[in-house]
C-alpha cells in the first residue's frame, strides 16, 4: 500500500489536478476518504397526524401570509426611481423670456392701434411707457411659474433629460418671432423711403404782400 500510494503521489505532482485511476484503492489518502457508515438506531414511530392534518380537512397556518406585490407597482417604481427630477429652476429663464415676448407682442399690438388713430408719436411713446408691465411682478411670475411647472412634469412622468430639447424649442421660438417683427419693421422702412418725403405745392397764384 506505500508503495502504492508513493507511486500514486510521484505521478500527481507531474500531472497536477488530475485524479489517478488507482487512487481509490487508498481509502483516506488524496482527500477520498471512507463513507462514513451511519448505524441504525431504534426505530421511532412517527407522530399521530394532528386532527388539521386528516384527510378533507384544511391544514392551519399560524404564519402571516406575505403580501402579494403586483408587478405593474414594481415597473412603476423602477421607472420613478429611474426619472429625472426638474428643479424649480430649470424652466425660469424660459419662462422670463417667454413674459417678455408676450409684452413684446402686447405692445406691438397697441402702437399698430394708435397710430391708425393718427395719434401723435409723442403720445404713443408715453402710452407704452405707461402700459408697460412691473419688473417686480414679471420676475415672480418667472420663479413661481417655472417651481409650478416642475410640479407638474414631475407628477406626469416626464424627465428632465428633455429639457435641453424644451428649451432649445423655447429659443427657437423666440428668435422666430423676433425675426416676423424685425421684417415687418424693415418693410416699413423700404416702403418709406420708397415713398420719400411728402411734397408741399405752392399756390400759383401767390399773393402779393404791399409794404408800408
């Protein structure tokens, strides 16, 4: 069996994390080790069935039944977890812009009705200068606006990594109606100078002023 086992021990370190086809005739040596032979003690009966357990009667469970978890309510919160929250800031310039083109507008509006009012131009600049909206009151319009804003796309889902898209949409748009008034306003002027000054004509028959 030394020998054996010699051999068995020479041959394994040339050839290693192979397993040697005589290596089970040496029980307990390269980690195979005997069976471990259980003996058979007296035998126990087995308990009587509790009167839960007999046939047609339901087993009783002690045990807090765990909650069922619907697998919509899981998509759901790995989709919350995973959206972008808006800040209460991310919409305010926008939003500063977007009351100064409305103002913008309102006025152009106004100036086109009193000039077909033949007002005087004095009197159109003091009407806008008058008309014109409080600084202090469009600045809280801008902050509480876009604090509501993100409320709101919070609660529906939509994330903030659109909001480079919103507001690239928002300046678009800004740069678009300032480039309608910019050509109306250019158009205005061709036709005037088109036009020219207007011509005053003298009476042919000028009267004669007497001295003295």
């Amino acid at each position: 069996m030394d020998k054996l086992v010699d051999r068995i021990r020479y041959w394994r370190k040339k050839n290693p994390g192979k397993v040697h086809p005589e290596q089970h005739k040496c029980p307990g040596r390269f980690g195979n080790a005997p069976a471990a032979t259980i003996s058979a003690g007296p035998s126990i009966p087995a308990p009587a069935p509790l009167p839960s357990a007999a046939p047609g009667n339901a087993p009783v469970s002690f045990e807090t039944p765990a909650p069922e978890i619907d697998p919509l309510d899981t998509l759901a919160g790995d989709a919350q977890s995973a959206l972008e929250l808006w800040t209460g800031t991310d919409l305010e310039d926008v939003l500063r812009e977007l009351v100064e083109l409305v103002e913008e507008w309102r006025q152009t509006v106004r100036d086109r009705k009193a000039r077909k009012a033949l007002l005087p131009e004095s009197v159109v600049k003091e009407l806008a200068a008058a008309s014109r909206w409080n600084d202090r009151l469009k600045n809280r319009v801008a902050i509480s606006g876009s604090r509501v804003c993100a409320k709101l796309l919070n609660s529906s889902g939509v994330s903030a990594t659109w909001k480079d898209e919103i507001i690239l949409a928002s300046a678009a748009i800004g740069l678009a109606l300032s480039e309608v008034k910019a050509n109306s306003a250019f158009d205005k002027l061709i036709v005037a100078a088109r036009n020219g000054p207007p011509v005053t004509v003298e009476p042919k028959n000028k009267p004669v002023e007497v001295k003295g």
